[in-house]
C-alpha cells in the first residue's frame, strides 16, 4: 500500500481522535480552525486510505444483563461420515 501524505492538519486531527475517539467533529475542526465539513471529508479521507483501520466498541456484558458465559464443543460420535476438505478445496 502507497503511504499516504499527511499534513499538519491531518496530523493533528489523529492527535485529537487517539486521545478520545468519540471526540464529535465540530469540536476537532474548532481545535483545527476549519469547518465541520472539512474535518468529516479529511477523517473520511484517512479512514480510505487506510491510515485510520477501523474503530470499535466495546460492551460489557454484565452490564447489559448477560450473567453467564457458556463454552460450548462439538465432538462427532463418528468421524466416517465426516468429510474434510483437501488442500485443493481450501
């Protein structure tokens, strides 16, 4: 992948988005001085470009009422039945 060019702005608007990912736009363009517009066209850029990889969001589930985490395994009674791929189906 072609390494992306960045400039100061693009610099800073990373700087702001590591620190609080959540940060809304309009106050990133403030601390950048230039409009909402451009933040949203510049942050969409860098997620394009594959400078920015992606974003997450992380729940807990005790929290949302989830009390029991279950582990489950499935073991065949017989294998004769059971078909495995060759290297050439892979």
């Amino acid at each position: 992948m072609p390494k992306t060019s960045l400039d100061a702005i693009d610099r800073k608007i990373l700087k702001y988005l590591i620190k609080n990912a959540r940060m809304p736009f309009l106050e990133i363009a403030r601390e950048c001085g230039i409009s909402g517009a451009a933040i949203h066209q510049r942050i969409r850029k860098l997620d394009d470009s594959g400078v920015i990889l992606g974003s997450r969001l992380i729940v807990d589930p005790k929290m949302m009422g989830f009390d029991v985490c279950a582990h489950i395994s499935i073991t065949p009674v017989s294998y004769t039945h059971l078909t495995l791929p060759t290297n050439r189906e892979v």
